[in-house]
C-alpha cells in the first residue's frame, strides 16, 4: 500500500469513527429523552396517586404508594445517569476523534487552539517560521491534556540549540507511541472525563510548596482538648450535675479557632480550589498505572514511576483528594457552624492537609515532569499517525561533518495535499549559501519556511514532512516577516538591518553550533542601487562565517555572485503563462531564474504599464 493510499485510509476510518458516534450519540440521547419523560411521568402520577389515596383510601396506603413511586423513582433516575454518563463519554470520543480528522484535512477552525507562552519579536525563527499563533505548527500539533504539556512541546518547537541526545530519546518514544492511537485517545478520554479543563500543574505545584507560617500540631491538641471539655461539660449539664459550665469551655474554644482564621482561610480555600487539579492527575495516574504496556519497552520505562505497586501516584494522590473533599464540607455554612462545634473540624482537616502536602511535594514535581513530557511526546506521535507520509529524520552529531542537510520530497505541513509541492534539496558545506530568484507568488519564501519548520519538527523529535531528511545539528536563524514599529520609531528598513545585524553576531559564535539562516528578499526595504550593493556585501560576509544558508532575492544582478564566489549557488522557481493566468509549479530548479513577472501581474490587474 503506497503511503498516499495510507493516509487516505487513516482518513476514511477517522470519517468513519465520527460518523458512527454521532448515530451512537442519537441513539443515546433519544433514550435520555425517553428516561426524562419517564421519570415525569412516574413523579406526577405517583405522586398524584398516592395524595388521591391518601384522602380517598387510606393514609397508609396513600403513604405506601408515594414510597413505591419514590423507589420506582430512583431506579429509573440510575440507568438515566447511566445513560447520560456514556453520552458524555461519547461526546468527549467525537471531539477527540473531530479534532484528529480536522488535523488531518488542516480545518483550521475545527483544530483546537492550545494555550500559548507570547513568542518575542527577538526569537531566532518563532514568528517567521509559524511555528505559534493561530494556524501555526503548535496548534496543528498539539493534542495535550495539560497546559504545561502544552507549553512544553511550544518549548521543544522553539529550541535554538538543540542536543542529540535529548532529541533522539524523543525521537525513539514518539516512534513507538506513533502505532499506538488507542493509548494516546483514552489518555485524553481519561482526563476530559474527568474535567474539560486543561490540567494545570503549576498551580498544583505551587500549593504544595507553599509552607504555613504556623503549624497546626498545637492548636489541634488545643482545641481538641477544649472540644472534648465542652462535650463533657455539657452532658454533666444536661443530666443536672452541674451549672453550664460549657458555655465558657465553648467561648474559649470559639476564641482559639477565630484568633486562627485568617490561616485557616488562606490554607483551606486553596484547597477547595486545588482539589479539581487533583482529581484530573489522579484519573490520569490511574489510567498510566493500569496501562499492559507490553513490549513498548521506551514508554514502560518512562512511566515506570507509576507502575511502583508500593507507592502508585494515583494512590497518594487519593489521600490528598479525600482531604481536599472533608474540606470542601466546610464551604456550606451549616455544616461548617455544625462540626466544628463539635469537634475542630478545620484544624483537623488543615494539619492533615499539611502532612500529606509534605510527603507529595518531593514527588510531585517528577510525576508532573513524566507526565508533561508523555503529552508533548503523544501530540508528536499523533502528527506521526496523521501523516503517514512524514519520515523521521537521520540526525547526526558528528563534528567531522558539522556542515550537512539533505532533503527528499520536502513539504511545508502547514499546506494541504493539494497544494503541497515537494523539492529535494541539500546544503553540505561551511559557507555554502544558495541564492534563490524567481517571480512573485512562484514559492521562494514558502520554500525557505519549508526548510526552516521541518527543522523544528526534526529538532522536537517528531517526524518531518518528507520522503527523507538527514541534517546536522543548527541554530536556525531566520529574517522572513519583518516589520516596522511605529512606537520604537523602527521603518522597515531599520528593523530589517537589526535583524540581518544579529544574525550576524551568532554567525561569529564559532564555538556555538553553525547556523543554518534563511533570509527572504535580503534588504528589500530600500531602493534598487543601494539594496544591490548592500545584498553583495552582506552575502560576501555570511561565505566566511559559521554557518550556511539560503537567501532569496528578486535582484537577478546578485546571481552573478556565483561566478567569482565558490560557496554560491544560483537556483530558482518559476512560471508559466496559460490562457491568460500565470501557472506555478513551485518547483525549484538550478542556475538563475530566467524570467520576471512583476509587469505582467500588473499589467492582468488592469494597472496601466509604460509600453
């Protein structure tokens, strides 16, 4: 089966999976229908017969019948909540399975937009290469449960000095994870059921970090003591032995918890509001802990801190949760006036809190870390399910071949099949830069984002969208969009000089990894004359640097620089004239382009041309 003939496949089965929920989900909620309307029937005629007998028959017998109702009742309001579980389940299975076929067929309005750290204007390639921001690379990527998931992959996107090691380690878990779609969806089942909220780690870590200016080992013995002395005196009261001695015991007792309540608040109220981050981890854990991982021997030993049957995070975390619930009791005011007039309810619950904030905080961290990773790993793998036509690239260390990128059947992931042309290419040596002509429209800056993306991919772990890719390690530098600042007084020029200035300054990092940049329609800011002299400069310099790139320009005067400088190479794209229409087959060829299109753009928008 050809790859193409694959992934249309994969489609297919994804159109498939989502139309046989949304029947199964029809189904289940014209049965919910049923059940309400049962269940109003049962309550009104039960009920109404059951008032009628009671007047009518017999008291008891009116009783006996509203008792029956109320059991009949509740039996069919069990296999409601049944039913109206498994359409929850259903509807969080369609929007797993709508965002996959959306993936797949670049719906961008369809794909979810994940949470995003703001990429700085000063980032060597963030912006230019789409990498975040809506229809980037990030959000056709990730699929995480948690934000920090989230943000870690944008990390992994956005690395501008990548390490071998540390990608090739991705690169092994995200092929094992790629054949593996039914763990990474009842990984997101298993959270989404839990809350549709995304997981957030931070805040979790934050809270059990946070240490308490007084322990509340004292104040508990205190106040159970006073407490136990109210119950004391208060049934020596009630049987006459004594006066009502407990009404001084309970205003001491009142005294103790009210000169404590600022603490309280602040240490209970967190976790009112942590306790939902809690229950998602823990349902999560749960699924990791339970998970036959077989002969994935990658991903078994990066969740082997949940699969401790001593000391399951799940478990631990279940402690903290029930905690977390007995302090939530106190968020109903009668309840809390209630127990801890009776016992010290808060200081209870707030020293047991404390102990088990203690004991998870040293293990926390990891857990999150593991788990954060393993989403950033199941998106790239789920883009590698997708995508079956993308390989996973050859990436290599060696310090005698520091200078090396080869490419076959390179695509832009961001384009649809039907758009999407791919080109072979390479760049093999120190210095080595290739000028690129060609026409407006005819696929020079679409090339160079190309290049410069399926870097990211490769450097993140995740596959590429290619036939094939072996590459060196680079700092990516780019200057594609640049734009002028009204507020920091920049013209586009100036900007555009700031960026090719940096550039610059990590070209002369010699000790640092090379550089592989990419620069789009170098010094176009500026008139003809000056851009021409100042492009040959600059280009002579970037020959002698630490790095290799591309450069795209419409001066076709700057291709004679290949006739004197060795490292330079002429390719370019072009087009065609059908019918009237300009064609593009964005495709790249060697030597200089041949022809120019500008005046015939003009001249088919109807803007008048000086013959």
């Amino acid at each position: 089966m050809s790859i193409f003939m694959q992934k249309s496949k994969r489609l297919q089965a994804l159109k498939n999976q989502v139309a046989r929920t949304e029947r199964k989900l029809t189904v289940l909620k014209t049965e919910s229908n049923r059940f309400f309307r049962l269940r109003f029937v049962v309550f009104l005629s039960g009920f109404g017969l059951g008032i009628a007998s009671y007047y009518l028959v017999a008291g008891e017998f009116g009783w006996s019948v509203m008792a029956l109702t109320l059991v009949v009742f509740n039996i069919i309001a069990f296999f409601h909540r049944r039913v109206l579980k498994s359409i929850e389940k259903y509807e969080i299975w369609l929007n797993i399975k709508s965002a996959q076929l959306a993936r797949m067929q670049l719906d961008w309005d369809k794909i979810p937009m994940p949470p995003q750290k703001e990429t700085q204007p000063t980032h060597p390639f963030g912006i230019d290469l789409d990498i975040t921001g809506r229809h980037s690379l990030h959000q056709l990527i990730d699929s995480a449960v948690s934000r920090d998931g989230s943000e870690l992959l944008q990390e992994w996107l956005l690395e501008v000095n990548p390490k071998v090691q540390k990608i090739q380690k991705r690169q092994r878990l995200v092929k094992e994870l790629t054949p593996m779609a039914r763990f990474r969806d009842k990984l997101q089942l298993a959270f989404a059921l839990v809350s549709r909220n995304q997981l957030e780690g931070k805040q979790l870590l934050n809270f059990l970090k946070s240490q308490s200016t007084k322990t509340f080992t004292r104040v508990l013995l205190a106040s159970a003591t006073l407490a136990g002395l109210n119950l004391i005196l208060f049934a020596l009261n009630q049987f006459g032995f004594i006066p009502a001695y407990w009404i001084i015991s309970l205003t001491v007792y009142g005294a103790v918890y009210f000169m404590n309540q600022n603490l309280l608040e602040a240490l209970l109220d967190d976790a009112v509001l942590i306790s939902e981050e809690l229950k998602k981890l823990q349902a999560i854990s749960k699924y990791l802990e339970t998970y036959p991982y077989g002969k994935n021997k990658y991903l078994r030993k990066h969740c082997q801190l949940f699969l401790d049957p001593n000391n399951r995070p799940s478990t631990q975390l279940k402690r903290i949760t029930i905690i977390a619930t007995a302090v939530g009791l106190r968020m109903n005011p009668l309840f809390r006036v209630f127990l801890n007039a009776i016992v010290p309810w808060d200081f209870f619950v707030a020293r047991r809190l404390e102990g088990l904030k203690a004991q998870l905080g040293s293990n926390l961290a990891t857990w999150l870390t593991v788990l954060f990773e393993l989403e950033a790993l199941a998106s790239l793998a789920n883009f590698a399910y997708l995508n079956p036509h993308c390989a996973f690239p050859d990436i290599s260390a060696d310090k005698k071949a520091p200078f090396s990128f080869t490419a076959e059947k390179l695509g832009h992931p961001l384009l649809p099949d039907s758009q999407k042309k791919a080109n072979d290419f390479s760049l093999n040596d120190r210095g080595e830069i290739v000028l690129i002509t060609g026409s407006n429209m005819s696929g020079k800056s679409t090339f160079l984002k190309t290049v410069g993306i399926n870097l990211c991919l490769a450097f993140a772990g995740g596959p590429v969208d290619a036939k094939l890719l072996k590459t060196s390690l680079f700092r990516i530098y780019t200057c594609i969009k640049i734009n002028d600042s009204v507020t920091d007084g920049f013209s586009f020029f100036y900007a555009e000089v700031k960026r090719l200035k940096a550039l610059l300054n990590q070209l002369e990092m010699d000790k640092g990894l090379p550089v592989l940049f990419l620069i789009d329609e170098i010094f176009k800011g500026t008139n003809n004359r000056e851009r021409l002299i100042g492009s040959r400069s600059y280009i002579e310099t970037l020959v002698d640097k630490n790095g290799l790139g591309i450069v795209t320009t419409h001066d076709l005067e700057l291709t004679n620089l290949a006739d004197k400088i060795q490292e330079v190479k002429n390719f370019h794209f072009r087009e065609d004239v059908v019918d009237g229409r300009m064609v593009f087959d964005y495709k790249m060829r060697p030597g200089p382009c041949p022809s120019t299109n500008a005046l015939k753009i003009m001249q088919m928008e109807g803007l008048p041309i000086e013959v």
